[in-house]
C-alpha cells in the first residue's frame, strides 16, 4: 500500500510513515533553519541586551529566574524608547510582512519535498529550492493574508461577545479556531494540485469541515501541551549543568524542530491526498498518478 491510500485507508498511521519518510530531508532543513535563526537572534538580541545580556538570556536556567526576565524587559523597553516608537511599530510591521512572503516559500519548499516522497522521486532538495521560487509563493502568501484578515475580524466579535459574558467570548474563540483549521488543506491544494487561490480554499472548506476543524484544534492542543511539558522538563533538567547544558539544549531544540516539521507538512499533505480523487496509470504505485482536482 502507497502513501496516498494509507492516507486515505489509515490516516493517522500514513501521516506517521511520511513524517518518517520525511525525517531525512526536514533534518537539512531544520538545521539550516536553526543556524540561520541563531544568527538573526544574536544579531537582534545582542543589539539590544548586549554581549553579556545575550549570554545570560540563553542559559535555560534563566528560563525560570523572574528577575533576570525583568531586567530583560526593562532593557527591551528602554531600547525601543530610545529607538522611537514609531519607527519600531513600522520597523515591525516591515518586519512582518517580509517574514510572512519567507514563511510562504518556506512552505511551497517543503511541500514540494513532500511530494518528491510521496511521488517517490529521488530527493533533491536543490532542485526543491529553486523550484519554490514560484508563483505559489504568492498564492501562499495570498491565502495566509486571508487567514490573518479572518482571524482579526473573528477576534474581534469574540471581543465583543466578551462584552456580554465571558463565555461567549470563550465559545467565540473556540470557533474562530476551528474555522481557521479549515483553511489548512488550501495550503497542499496550491502545492500539490496546483490548484488556484479560490479553488484551494473552495477545496479545503469543503473536505475540512466544521467537525474535523474541531478535531484538528483538540490534536493540535493535546500535542503542544505535550511538546510544551517535555521543553520544560529537557530545559530545567539541563538547566543544571550550565553552559553544557545550553549546547545541549540546542541540540534537543534542533532534534525537536524536525519532528515537528516532518509531522506538520505529512499531517498538511495528508489534509490534500485524503480527499482528492487520485487515478494511477499501470502499476499499483505512487509513481505516476493523475490528480482529479474536480470531484
């Protein structure tokens, strides 16, 4: 049995056996990802903290002294004070935007790796990259802005439903949550099933329905508070042997990043192949197959 019918027979085991599958190349990107993130941060944060400040702020046993977290924010404060506040918010803004059109190559880069294994292609993360810069960058960035301006207008009645009692505002924002999953499967429709902006969306409201947003949404709760628990407990634990411990950390925190990215875009493509009419040409395999984007 292929990837694509686990998918569609056995969920949850297909999701896994890609995320295996997928271990391999998410483990180059992963680590690049972090050298690349460690880089900007000390570049930001010792901007700011200074050398010394940046030190103390990577040790995992200030994770838990409140009074270094207050000396900290006090220095990020008086940094942005000094820098004007004006051109800090514009700064951001700036800041966002550009991360949100990264974020959406990131993702129709490692959806195309995604398909590679699916296809059972030959891995080639070079050719991945340069493929990514397409125009389903935009498509992606299109669809995330769309999330984002649901997100704000549902926050916002939330907000007001809070108004007239605490629960609402509760069962508003549980709402909003589920909704927002089901925009998930337009993200693999674009890669996948090259499939245009409105007919991605169109194809994930109607396979994510309202019930299985609300599934997404408890998985999605039940695994952070998982990975939230074993960071606190790998972090105080390393807490304890110093500077050792915050080489180590790194290491767990890169290990931790690939897992989550290999099950992430294998639970993403999974969302696509689940429910996607799919007809194979000769043998029984993944090899070759045609993707019926209108059923």
């Amino acid at each position: 049995m292929n990837i694509i019918e686990l998918f569609k027979n056995d969920l949850w085991n297909g999701i896994w056996q890609h995320a295996k599958n997928l271990f391999k190349p998410m483990s180059i990107v992963a680590l690049i990802s972090f050298l690349v993130s460690i880089a900007l941060t000390f570049f930001i944060f010792s901007k700011m903290l200074g050398q010394d400040g940046f030190q103390e702020m990577m040790d995992p046993s200030s994770m838990f002294d409140l009074e270094s977290m207050e000396e900290r924010n006090q220095q990020f404060a008086e940094y942005f004070q000094n820098f004007g506040i004006g051109k800090a918010v514009g700064l951001m803004i700036f800041g966002y935007l550009i991360g949100m059109v990264v974020m959406s190559w990131v993702i129709n880069f490692l959806l195309i790796i995604s398909d590679q294994v699916i296809n059972q292609a030959p891995l080639n993360v070079t050719g991945a990259f340069s493929e990514a810069f397409s125009k389903d960058v935009f498509k992606i960035f299109g669809l995330t802005a769309v999330i984002l301006l649901v997100y704000i207008v549902l926050t916002l009645v939330s907000f007001m439903l809070a108004g007239l009692h605490f629960s609402l505002a509760f069962v508003g924002f549980l709402f909003t949550i589920a909704f927002l999953n089901r925009f998930l499967g337009a993200y693999p429709a674009i890669v996948h099933g090259k499939m245009s902006l409105s007919e991605s969306i169109s194809f994930s409201m109607k396979n994510i329905t309202w019930g299985r947003g609300f599934k997404i949404m408890l998985v999605l709760i039940v695994f952070m508070i998982v990975y939230g628990l074993a960071l606190l407990l790998v972090s105080s634990l390393l807490g304890f042997i110093g500077s050792v411990g915050s080489v180590l950390m790194m290491v767990v925190q890169i290990g931790m990043s690939i897992a989550v990215y290999s099950l992430s875009i294998a639970a993403l493509s999974a969302m696509f192949y689940r429910y996607v009419e799919v007809e194979y040409e000769g043998e029984d395999s993944a090899e070759q197959h045609i993707i019926d984007t209108a059923g």
